[in-house]
C-alpha cells in the first residue's frame, strides 16, 4: 500500500466514522482498524488527528459544494431574474434530497465547529471557508445584485440543515423553499 492509497483509505473511514459519530469519540485507534492502515503510515500519512481531520472536512467540501453547483448549474439563469427562482428552487431541492438520505446527520462543518469550538485554527479554517462558499452559490443562484438575498437565504439553508439533523426527511427543505420563493417574490433586491 502506497501512501495515496493510505490517504484515500484513512479519508473514507475518518469520513464515515466522524461524521457518524463525532470527531472526539472517535480515536486515531478506531480510524486505523477500520481503514486497515499500519500504525506507522497512518502517522506518516497524517502526523496528527487535526491533519485528519482537516482533510476529512477539505474533501467533503470539495464534493458536497460540488454536488451541489452541479445541481443549481443545471436549472436555469440565476441572470434572469424570473429564473434565479428555479436556480435558487434547485438549492432546496437538492437539499431535500441529502436531508432524506439514510445517513444524514446534518452539515459537517457545523458538527465539527460544534465539538472543538475555535481550535484547530486549521479545521476552523476550512469550516469557514465551507461556509463562504455556500454564500457565494447562494448569490450566484439568486443572481446579480442581490447579496442580501443571499444572506437570507444562507440562514434558511443552514436552519433547515439544522432542524432536519433532528428530524430527518425532506419537509424542511420544503419549508425553506416555500419561504425563499416568498424572499423571491418580494425582491429580494440589491444588497
């Protein structure tokens, strides 16, 4: 086994794992085992659980954003205002679909932020940058001039991620889609 395939490994099974269980129950011990990787490539790989776990949110952000540009890309011209409706429809609607899925346990990023606080400087790094990306697709799907719109709907992204780690299933992303498409209607103008 080569260290990519370590990597690769090690990534899988401290995803699975910490977003399972949480970061700090989970013990460096534990990832090993489940990945099957020696002890001693584990720490040539990651010297420290916070590399780890840095990697761990770095790649899931990559995919997880990816995922869902993909998804806004898709649906039409946030440009044209009457269609940035369906753009910023396309959010909820992925969202519905991750929130039903048989795993979810809400965002990542904020369980992570929510166990170890302010430290890492690493880790909080890439929490943020998560989160100033989401703002970013959000203004891009709600389209030109419109950054107030976008923060509105960050926070119903986020509350509907949130009340749906309680309760999962689909009907807060639909909540939240029926409040955008109001903020929408409104105007939601320049900002």
């Amino acid at each position: 086994m080569d260290d990519e395939e370590a990597r690769t490994r090690l990534l899988d099974a401290a995803e699975a794992l910490f977003y399972a269980e949480g970061i700090q129950a989970v013990g460096m011990d534990r990832i090993r085992t489940e990945s099957g990787v020696p002890l001693k490539r584990l720490y040539k790989v990651f010297p420290a659980k916070e590399a780890l776990v840095t990697a761990y949110l770095d790649r899931r952000d990559r995919r997880w954003t990816a995922s869902l540009r993909g998804a806004v890309a898709g649906a039409a011209d946030p440009a044209d205002p009457a269609e940035a409706v369906g753009a910023v429809g396309a959010v909820f609607a992925w969202l519905a679909q991750w929130f039903s899925e048989p795993d979810f346990r809400g965002c990542a990023f904020l369980n992570a932020y929510g166990e170890l606080g302010t430290g890492p400087a690493a880790v909080l790094d890439v929490v943020r940058r998560h989160k100033t990306e989401l703002r970013e697709l959000l203004a891009d799907a709600a389209g030109p001039g419109r950054g107030d719109l976008a923060e509105q709907l960050l926070i119903l992204v986020e509350g509907a991620t949130v009340v749906a780690a309680l309760a999962p299933g689909p009907d807060p992303a639909h909540r939240a889609a029926a409040m955008a498409a109001t903020l929408m209607r409104a105007g939601g103008g320049p900002g």
